[in-house]
C-alpha cells in the first residue's frame, strides 16, 4: 500500500491524519441546497436507499393519473441529474448519493448541489464511508434512532474531507474500477450460491416424487403436474397425514404485550428454509402463552409462512423449549408420517408450486387453511421415507457448507471494499 509522503492532523479526531497538501473544509462551503419545488408532480418519483443510492419509484406519475397525482406529488422536490439526494431520516445510514436522473422526491429528503467543479463520485464514495456515517449519526437531532434526523445546518456544519480536484477525479476513477471489479465478483458467487440453491431443490424434488432408486417401476400418479412415481407409492391429501392444520392470532394489545424474554412468539420473518431466525424474535409472558393454547408450538411441527412475501417458507420446529406463532405463521403438525419428510415434501418445488397456486387474499399473498389440507402429495412407505430423510440430510450438509464458504467469501470482499474505499478517500493509501 503506497502511502503519501507527509501527513498532517486534520483537527478532527473523528478523521485522523490526512495527506499534507489535502484540505479539511466545512460541507456548506462545498454544497449548496436546492430547494425547487415541482408545479404539478409529473416528473419521475426518485428514491435513495443505502444500497442502491439514488433510482427511479415504480409508481412513477403515469399520464392517466394526473388529478391524482398533482394532488400527492405537487410540490415535491426538484432534482437534477448529479445533485446530492439524502434521506433526511436515514442520512446516518448511508442513505443519501447523487442522482443520475431528473425527476422529483419527498420533502423528507434534502437536495444539495455542488457549487464548483468537485467530483461528484469523490463524494459519493466519501460520504457513504463508516467513518462519514457515523458523523452523520452524531449530528442527527433526535434521541432514538428511529427518530434521527439530519438537518441541513447540522449536514453544512460537518467537516469534509477535500483533495486538489486532479486527486478527487484520479480517487473516483481508481474507486470506479476497484468496485466495480469486487461488485463483479460478488454477483458471480451470488450466482453460485443460487445455482446450489437451485441443484439443491433439483435433488430435494426428484427424492419426493421418484424415490433413491432409479431402476423401480414407475406408474401414472394421476395428477399432471405431479406426474410419474414409483409404483408403490400413493398420492394422498395433505390433510390424512397432519393432526393439526392452523395458525396463531396476534396477542391482545399487539406488539405493546411483547417482552425482552418469555416464551417465542414466532413470525414469519423468524421463520426461514434453513433455519430459524431468533434474533429478532418477540417474546410473551407464559400467561398470553397458555392463552393462546390452540396454536402452541411442538417439537417436529412444521411452520410455514401463509401471508405476505414470504409465504411458502417452512422448517420443522425441532426444539425442545416451548414457543407460540401468529397469523402469518401456520402449523402442520404431522401425522403417519416421517416429519422430515413432510418438510422436505412442503419445501420440495411440488409443495411451493401448490402454495402459490392455491392463493387467496385479494391484493395480499395469503394461503387458506382449506387449500393446504387438500394439498396431493405422493407418499411412500415409512421406511422409505427414513432413508430419504438420510438421503436429503446428507445433501443438505454438503451444500449448506458450499453456500456458507460462498457467503464468508462475499463479506470477505465486502469488507474488503468498504476498507479500500476507507483507506483511499481519507488519504491512507495514495493511488495514481
């Protein structure tokens, strides 16, 4: 790592040294804020995010909906393609970034624009560091975080770091490269990780309907989309292998009757394929638990997720402490069946096509607990059943350690860029 020549303390503890010819100079003498107001809200809606920056909403103004709109979206923000959009509310987050396009947004967002011939991506990447993010977050008003705000005063009154103009483009361009670069090779292993993903369902499907043995005899199941299987097997209703179809309610008073610890209440977003996430679990006191006695949770039921985006995520509850679910969560609790079968049949590609075929709701993914018991899967012995719960396991060994390998290696290198970009827009490392 080559590094500049002489250093020199910036006055800023929070920044450290930078490069002796670099300047420490306040935010407002760089930016200016835009405030342009929009006549009638027909321009592209703008979004910013942490992770995408700044990009177009879906529920762009379309022409047939100027009343509607002009009602909602007059008024909004100008924003010109290079000013700097930051999420008033989630600034400390990393939420802010320039803009590629014109089009408008919410006044809860700030607009700045730079007054000379800086370099935008300098800044893009300076502001966006855990250094700069964490400035943000001490000079936000506000108590808790989720109140947090950062003002336009408090933003101008924030020092920035700022090399000669020649170095900021020389940084962004060697920034731009790097990145992209890393962000090239995460998507491959991102890829990787969904082909495994993929080849893992592959296996789990073809074990469900045709059995281990590739030389039985197969015979017409009698329902297309399931197809052929094993001439032994039987395809049955859901509801002949389960004691228990049914989900949770929300406790009474809602998330106010939640605890720091008791007994889980299990959502959907606790309830994973490999898993189950009980870092962010609720809690409830034992009394609400035995309250709610009809959807307490036993050991080898199967959860599966009925609403929203996650519907059709199970696992088998394989714990020996006691836990409780909500609506959004369903119970399948097994009946003459190998549990871990019944997982494998509802997470195999047969299982998810029925839970999204058969959804109901309206506007909202939902699944009816009727629809689910009538749900046809195709079941062999009891014994075969055993060995292809082995089977499965095995599988699912080897390649839950493939993807996590592939997934170490993804924060590896996104660790490793958040500290390149660190070290070269603070002047630790020196690029040419």
């Amino acid at each position: 790592m080559q590094r500049y020549e002489k250093y020199k303390d910036s006055g800023m503890d929070w920044i450290g040294e930078i490069p002796e010819h670099w300047e420490i100079r306040r935010i407002k003498t760089l930016f200016k804020e835009i405030n342009e107001r929009s006549f009638d809200g027909l321009e592209d809606l703008l979004s910013v995010s942490q992770y995408t920056g700044v990009t177009r909403k879906n529920d762009k103004v379309e022409e047939g909906d100027l009343l509607t709109n002009a009602s909602t979206l007059e008024g909004y923000k100008i924003v010109r393609k290079g000013d700097l959009v930051s999420n008033i509310m989630l600034a400390w987050n990393g939420s802010l970034g320039f803009s590629p396009y014109n089009g408008i947004t919410s006044p809860a967002y700030s607009i700045y624009r730079l007054k000379d011939s800086g370099e935008k991506q300098f800044f893009h990447y300076l502001f966006r560091t855990e250094k700069y993010k964490a400035e943000f977050k001490r000079q936000s008003s506000g108590v808790i975080e989720s109140r947090l705000r950062l003002y336009s005063d408090d933003f101008f009154g924030i020092f920035s770091i700022v090399p000669p103009s020649e170095e900021q483009q020389t940084i962004a361009i060697f920034l731009d490269d790097k990145t992209s670069k890393i962000d090239q090779t995460i998507a491959i292993k991102e890829k990787e990780i969904e082909l495994l993903k993929e080849r893992r369902q592959i296996i789990i499907q073809k074990a469900v309907t045709k059995g281990l043995d590739d030389t039985v005899k197969l015979k017409d199941s009698g329902v297309d989309w399931i197809g052929e299987i094993p001439e032994h097997w039987e395809v049955r209703k859901l509801k002949f292998h389960t004691r228990k179809i049914g989900s949770g309610i929300t406790p009474s008073g809602g998330a106010t009757t939640y605890l720091d610890k008791g007994i889980p209440l299990l959502r959907s977003q606790n309830v994973y394929f490999d898993r189950f996430e009980f870092e962010n679990v609720a809690y409830i006191s034992e009394k609400t638990h035995n309250e709610m006695s009809n959807s307490k949770v036993k050991k080898n039921d199967i959860l599966l997720n009925i609403t929203g985006g996650s519907i059709g995520r199970c696992n088998i509850f394989k714990y020996d402490f006691e836990a409780n679910v909500n609506q959004h969560v369903c119970i399948v609790r097994p009946k003459n069946i190998n549990p871990n079968y019944l997982n494998s049949l509802l997470r195999s590609s047969l299982g998810q096509f029925q839970v999204f075929y058969q959804q109901q709701g309206g506007g909202r993914e939902g699944l009816n607990f009727q629809n689910l018991k009538n749900f046809y899967f195709p079941i062999s012995p009891l014994a075969e059943q055993a060995k292809i719960v082995s089977y499965l396991e095995k599988v699912e060994e080897k390649i839950a350690k493939a993807i996590s390998i592939k997934q170490q290696e993804i924060e590896k290198l996104k660790e490793y860029k958040m500290v390149l970009i660190d070290n070269v827009v603070t002047g630790k490392m020196k690029v040419s």
